[in-house]
C-alpha cells in the first residue's frame, strides 16, 4: 500500500529513537567490546539510562565528552584522548567509535584519525571500526544494522580473506534484528542447532543481556560472541538475517565471500515459523524435530481457543519497521482489524506491506487509532493507550513497566503462542472491567 505522514510543524511524544542507541545495543552482543560516543556527554547518557531501564543489567559505553570549544577547535584530541583511557585501562577487544550527529554537522574526519591512531600504534589482535549514526536520520533500527555492517566490514579486512576461505558447510551465521529480545535470539539459535548445524550470531545479545549473575565489575560487555567466533564466522557455508534490516551487512558478507544468505523479513506466526523450518529441513535433510511439530499443534489449538476474544478486535501498533511487519502478520493470521500502524521511519519493507502505514509519533497513534481495543508498542505509549481506552501488549524498546520483558519470546511456534495468550488475556481483563464499570454506574 502505502506509506503516509500526517503534516505537522512538531512531534509530540516521539516514538522513534536515535540511531546512537542502536550501534550501542549491537556492541553489547559482542564480548569484551566497548562502544564510544564521539560526541557530547548526553549523547552516552541518555541511551545508557535507557537501556539500563530495559535490561536492568549494565551497560558498557564510553564518551569523548565533546564541548563547544572542542568542536571548534579539534574534536579528534578528545576522542584520541578516550581512546588511550580505555585501551590503557581496560584493554577491550573491540572497540567501536559512534559519531553522533554533533561530530557529522561539524564535518570531523575521525574515519581517517582512526586509521592513523590503529597504525601508528600498530594495534593488532583486536578489531576497532566506526560508524556514522546521526540521530536526524533514520533510528535504532537503522543504527543497530549500520554498526553489524561496519563490523562485518572490519572483520572482512582484519581477516584478509576476499574470497578465498575454508567453507563450513554444518555452520551458519546469525543476522537476529534489533527487535529481537536476547530470550528470541536464544530461541533462533536453539532452532537452528536442532537441525545439525554450528550456529555462530552477530551480535549475540542472548548471552550478554539475558540476566546473569557474574561475580566482580567489568566495565566491558560481558557475554556476547567473542572476536574469535566473529572470525570463524566467516567460514560460514550460509548467512541467515532476521529482519529486513539485516539485509545489507549479509549482502556485505555475499559480496566479500561469496557467503550465501537468506532473509526472514518475519519471524513472528504460523506462516513465519513454517518458512523458517521448511527452509532449515531442505538446506539440512534433516526432519524436523518432533518438539516443533507438537509446538505446531499447540499454536493451532490456541489459536482456536482464543477466537472469540480476537474476533471483532481492532489493534493498532507503534514499533520499529522490521517489528512493525512482524506483529502485522501475526495480527492478520488472528483476524484482528489493524485501525493504525505507527513507524519511525519509512524503510522498503514497510513500502512493501499491503496496509497502509504511517510514519509519525505517539500522538499520531493516538489520533489514528481512536477507538482501537489492543495497543502494542513501547512504555512510552501506556498514557496514550489509557486516554483511548486500550488494552496495552508492552513490545519493542524500551520496556520498563514489566519485569523479564527482555527475555520474552515472539518468534517460533512458542513465541506466536505465548504472544496470542497474553493478547488474549488482556482484551479479557478489559472487558471484565468494561462490564463491571458498567455495572457499577447504572
């Protein structure tokens, strides 16, 4: 259909969120990283207390600390300045440097600074890139798959490989999308594996912010695939991305490689589970396992059971593009009206689903999806869901009204499951209440 845009001079309650954010989130699947924001103190800040809010776990993210006069002057003193703290310090694996929209309007080169700093110092055994990611164009979407990408890129050049590389055809690399919580990618890897192969995903957010007690402080991820796996995924025989997103950073590896990749522009619903095991039995000949053919039937029977708190029910959902196409399948295989569907910003995939969507803010999705039974999105929507009388699924990020969201699971069977249950009993809740309210004023 087509994708559409109210005409206003301002955003009122914003639904999209900085790319910055996003190339943190993906440096956090990496083990022994550290991100630094090459820009003013804020611009770290605000996505750590965000992504602490989410998680509840700590977040590894370092700051050049950029002040006007430092802009004016020579911003890369700052940044050089950062770069000797953390490697005297903490000595990271990985380092990536994100430029905010501070150090891009003021033109800095610190592509070029980065190159002189890694020979001059002839830094060898690790892997630092960086990345571009202002916060007035695109969102954490787009900043999550531009920093895989640069990553990608990095390891394709630390390597040396062009081509020329020893195929395993029984492993294969993960793309998950930025949507994905740590408890989707630990489902996808599980998934994966039950069909014989090594399973390799960049960046792995399941072991990093899945909630985990480790002893002592590390000012450095903890958890996440380690330099030496990124590596050996390179040898990948195939390439799966989650998310439409991820498309480009596979397409980096195909181009580079040679690696063939597959995108799953949904992993959410019957149809979407049934794509990805058809395909992992065809590449594999292996069957597929017994588990998920009984989680099939169990899906199927909750599908059925919930009909009538679904029949009739009209939705609207605010979230991220790649997740905006995702529930939006899930929410047509359950016959549910979808009144609005909010994005950040417009993306192909989301030219390509066949409703309407609208790029706007919360205050559009209050608007558009007047009257509307189930809200999904963000914690930043629940005042908006209470003034139009909507039951509210919480999803995408950030989540804080929720203990555990981060470990919630939406692809597969299970995850269909699990989510049309809570659906389900919240338009029940609502209408309990409905009808008690009801009661009580005649």
């Amino acid at each position: 259909m087509t994708v559409k845009k109210r005409s206003k001079p301002v955003s009122v309650n914003p639904l999209k969120i900085g790319q910055s954010l996003g190339g943190i989130l993906a440096m956090q699947g990496c083990y022994r990283a550290m991100p630094v924001v090459h820009g003013s103190q804020g611009c770290s800040a605000f996505p750590k207390a965000l992504l602490t809010r989410h998680f509840r776990e700590p977040i590894a993210v370092q700051t050049s600390a950029l002040q006007e006069m430092d802009v004016i002057f020579d911003a890369n003193r700052n940044l050089e300045e950062a770069l000797n703290a953390v490697l005297s310090k903490h000595r990271p694996d990985i380092i990536g440097i994100i430029g905010t929209e501070l150090t891009d309007v003021a033109g800095v080169d610190y592509q070029s600074m980065l190159k002189s700093y890694k020979r001059e110092r002839n830094m060898r055994g690790g892997l630092a890139f960086s990345v571009t990611l202002p916060d007035f164009r695109g969102s954490l979407e787009s900043g999550f798959s531009v920093t895989v990408e640069a990553m990608v890129d990095e390891l394709i050049q630390q390597a040396g490989l062009r081509g020329q590389r020893n195929v395993n055809s029984r492993q294969i690399t993960l793309l998950p999308g930025s949507y994905l919580t740590p408890g989707d990618v630990m489902e996808l890897k599980e998934i994966v594996s039950s069909f014989g192969f090594e399973v390799i995903a960049l960046p792995d957010i399941s072991t990093s912010l899945s909630g985990h007690l480790l002893t002592g402080f590390s000012p450095l991820t903890r958890g996440g695939v380690p330099l030496d796996s990124m590596l050996q995924s390179l040898q990948s025989g195939l390439t799966i991305a989650f998310g439409a997103s991820m498309e480009r950073p596979a397409r980096r590896l195909h181009n580079a490689l040679g690696t063939p990749y597959k995108v799953f522009q949904g992993t959410m619903g019957l149809k979407a589970s049934d794509e990805l095991l058809n395909f992992l039995h065809q590449i594999s000949g292996v069957p597929v396992p017994i588990r998920y053919c009984w989680q099939r039937e169990n899906l199927l029977d909750c599908m059925l059971d919930a009909h009538f708190q679904f029949a009739g029910v009209s939705a609207l959902a605010a979230l991220e593009p790649d997740h905006l196409r995702s529930v939006s399948e899930w929410l047509d295989e359950l016959g549910v009206e979808q009144k609005a569907l909010i994005t950040s910003y417009e993306t192909p995939a989301v030219a390509e689903m066949e409703r309407d969507v609208w790029v706007g803010d919360l205050d559009d999705a209050e608007v558009l999806g007047s009257g509307a039974d189930l809200w999904i999105g963000s914690s930043h929507g629940i005042a908006g869901a209470e003034r139009i009388g909507a039951a509210f699924l919480a999803a995408g990020f950030p989540i804080w009204n929720e203990l555990g969201s981060y470990m919630n699971v939406s692809v597969g069977y299970r995850g269909a499951m699990e989510w049309t249950n809570k659906a389900g009993n919240l338009l029940m809740r609502r209408e309990a209440e409905h009808r008690e309210s009801s009661v009580r004023h005649r």
